[in-house]
C-alpha cells in the first residue's frame, strides 16, 4: 500500500484540505482493500484444508492493532492541527476597530495574573500529556502489529515447508 508520508504535514503547511481530503480517501480504499485481504486469509486459515485458527486469531489481532494505530493517528492529526496552547495563532475577530485611523484595540492584550500563568501552563500540560499519549499509543500498536506478523510469517513458512515435504 502506498501512504503519503508528508500529506499531513503538507496540509499542515499549505492548509489545502481539499488534496489531504482527497489522500484521506485514497488511503482508506487501500486500507479497506487491504482489510478484505485479511479476512479472506482469516477465511483460508480456518479452512478445513488448514484448520489454523490460531492464525486466524492473529490475524484478528492485527486488524485490531490497525484500528487503534489508526485511532491514535488520527488523534495526533487532531492535536497537531489544534498546535500547542502557548503557539496558537490569535485571530482579532472580536477585537474593536474605532476612530478615524480605525486605531486597533486587541481583546487579546490582558495583564497576566497567576491564576492565567496556572490555566496557560495547565493547558500546555494537558496538551502534551495527550500528545505522548497518542505517540505512544501509536509505537505500541505498530510494535504490537510487528509482532503479530512475525509469528504469522513463521507459522506460514512451516506451513510452506510441511507440504513441501
């Protein structure tokens, strides 16, 4: 399966949500492609012919680990996109405009106190607690799907080599 590796990262950059939509789209056919694949080795390995639920079973277990690598991407994208509390961009919408030089009051400009100091650093604590949760909930799927593929593959290679025999 082909992922663009940097779609995200450039839609991040360019802001163009109709191509990273479109990359979205295309990878979720692959991914339901390869889904289909999957069950129908499922379907194989519990053939009477091979009377391998044990590999089955793994191969359930793989799905399963996509769908929470899949989730904790996303939430990544999420958080990435949402930026860290302290750099997010302020937009001046509700800001008031007045006189004759249309002179610039910004709603934005406040005396920090130390409860403010406690919400701001609270939030970035926040922020960052979600995101290595999200990476690490990521490394442990894709380490759990490396894992279970391995087992496969060398269930399948004995399997090879018994009619071989």
């Amino acid at each position: 399966m082909h992922v663009p590796i940097g779609a995200f990262q450039d839609f991040l950059v360019s802001g163009a949500e109709a191509a990273y939509q479109q990359v979205c789209s295309q990878i979720t056919t692959e991914f339901n492609d390869c889904s289909k694949q999957i069950l129908n080795l499922e379907l194989l390995f519990r053939s009477p012919k091979h009377c391998r639920e044990d590999l089955a079973k793994l191969l359930q277990a793989v799905q399963a680990q996509e769908k929470q690598k899949l989730h904790m991407t996303a939430q990544l994208q999420v958080l990435k996109k949402a930026g860290r509390p302290s750099e997010r961009v302020i937009t001046h919408e509700q800001c008031q405009f007045a006189g004759r030089n249309h002179q610039h009051h910004c709603v934005h400009v406040r005396e920090i106190s130390v409860a403010d100091g406690l919400a701001d650093a609270e939030a970035e604590f926040e922020y960052n607690a979600a995101l290595n949760e999200a990476i690490k909930g990521v490394q442990d799927a894709v380490s759990a799907i490396n894992e279970y593929i391995e087992e496969v593959r060398y269930e399948i290679d004995d399997m090879q080599a018994g009619e071989l025999k």
